[in-house]
C-alpha cells in the first residue's frame, strides 16, 4: 500500500532544501544592497531550486529501482510504498510546479530551469556511469543555483557569481573523484567508469587535488578585480587552507578510508567558501 510520507521520503528533502537556499545566496551576492526589492523573485528561487531538485531526486530512484531493490531494497519504490507510475506522476507534478515558480520569476530563470532539469535527466538516465562526464554534470547541477540566484535577482549573472559559480564548479569536481576512490568496489562491479576505475586510485587522486588546487587558484580573483570586501579574505583563507591540505592529504595517501575523510572534510570547507563571498559582498 502506498503511504504519503514515502514521497517525501523521495524528494530527500535536505537536499532540496540546501540548492533553495543556495539560489537565495546567489541572489544575495548579486543585490546584497537592493534585496528589499527582490523578495518575491527569492521565494520564488528558493521553490524553483527545491522544487526541481526534489523532482529530480524522485526520477533518479525511479532509474534506479532495479538496482535499488537489491542494493537498497527500504527505499520507497523497492519496498513498495510508491508504486513507479506514482513516483513519476509525482515528478511531472514538481517538475511543472518548479517551471511555473522559474516561469513567474524572469525569461532567464526559465531557460535555466530548462536546462538544469534536461542535465539532471541527462546525467541520470545517460552519464552517470561515465565517469569524469558524469561528475562534470553534477558539478554543473551544484554550481547552477547560484547563477539561477543572480538571474533572479539582477537579470544578469554578476562577476562575483559567475567566479563564485567556477569554484564551487571545481571543487565539487574534485570532491566527486575522490568519491569514487571511496566508492571503487562497488563501482568497478556495476561498471561505472570513475576515475579510480579506469585508472587506478593514485591517478584519480592526483585528478581530485588538481581540481581542488584549481578551485584555490580561482579564489583570489574576486578580491583582485575588487569585487568584493576586505571581509572575503578571513573566510577564503580558511577555505583555501582547508582544500591545499586535503589535496596533500590526498596525494600522500589514497586510500580508501582518507578519502572518504578527505570527502567529508571538503564539505566542512565548502561552508566556508561560502561565507567568504556572503561576507565579502557587504
């Protein structure tokens, strides 16, 4: 029997709740100093990003449900308590419920909507035993709010946005190999050509500490083209600190175990990345 609480369940709504909120942030770096006027636009970011994230949540377990009902047989549809059909009934109905908030909002945030939903089908039905591809495309998926953000809000995609948007593009790049180092057994049974797959652990680490190096380049820019506040520099520098040590980490040892706490420690740094560009647009 189908049980309500079970679609909830499917949205994985922290998530969703996490890419609204991160639409918010990207309209605040983008109006940080005209914001009384662009509430309505952020509710209306805030639902486009929970809501097409909660659809694209559901269309992955209904992908998955095969393989779920092996590896993770308690999930909803496995267990019974949303049949298939529902579950993409359910879909549909959040996907035109996010389109209508991006709809409502500006042409742009529409387009967005569009294309951010097509590459999260892409990835889920097509990409995501590819590899490197695939982890691209979750990047991208991450990194999307924060321009949706700054559409919303300036009709435009704000330098310290768009730089902003490149780092988390990276680092969340880097943060996927390294959890295919951690993932690799399983991986390499269900043929899913990550990195550490196709080319062994030590390669996809170095693959891992490029990207997060590369994200550290980046973070300089913002306050070098004087885009944002002297407030930036304590926060970016934690950060900074954060991924040079973990790619060190990384590189000397890659195991399976330090790069599950290389993964989890990334996320801790992430938090502060993004308090360094909140700070520094004040």
């Amino acid at each position: 029997m189908e049980k309500p609480v079970a679609y909830v369940r499917l949205t994985r709504p922290l998530n969703c709740v996490m890419m609204g909120v991160a639409v918010i942030i990207g309209s605040v770096l983008a109006a940080s100093k005209n914001l009384s006027g662009v509430w309505l636009k952020l509710v209306l970011g805030f639902l486009t990003g929970f809501l097409l994230t909660a659809a694209s949540m559901v269309i992955n377990d209904y992908w998955d449900r095969e393989i779920d009902a092996v590896n993770e047989p308690k999930r909803p549809i496995p267990s019974g308590a949303v049949k298939p059909r529902g579950a993409l009934a359910f879909a549909f109905f959040l996907t035109v419920a996010g389109f209508l908030a991006a709809f409502f909002t500006n042409f742009w945030c529409s387009l967005t909507a569009i294309i951010a939903m097509l590459i999260s089908v892409a990835y889920t039905a097509m990409w995501k035993r590819s590899g490197l591809p695939g982890n691209f495309l979750v990047s991208a998926c991450v990194a999307t709010p924060f321009i949706y953000g700054s559409l919303a809000a300036a009709n435009r995609v704000e330098p310290n946005v768009l730089i902003f948007a490149s780092i988390v593009f990276f680092s969340v790049t880097g943060r996927e190999i390294a959890k295919g180092i951690v993932d690799v057994q399983g991986d390499r049974l269900r043929n899913v050509r990550t990195m550490s797959v196709r080319y062994g652990e030590k390669t996809a680490a170095i693959f891992a500490a490029f990207f997060f190096l590369f994200a550290v380049a980046l973070s300089p820019v913002p306050w070098l083209m004087g885009l944002v506040s002297v407030w930036f520099i304590p926060f970016v520098v934690i950060t900074d600190s954060g991924l040079v040590v973990c790619s060190f980490m990384l590189l000397k040892n890659y195991s399976r175990e330090n790069a599950r706490k290389v993964k989890n420690s990334v996320l801790f740094f992430f938090i502060f990345g993004l308090l360094a560009f909140v700070a520094g647009a004040y």
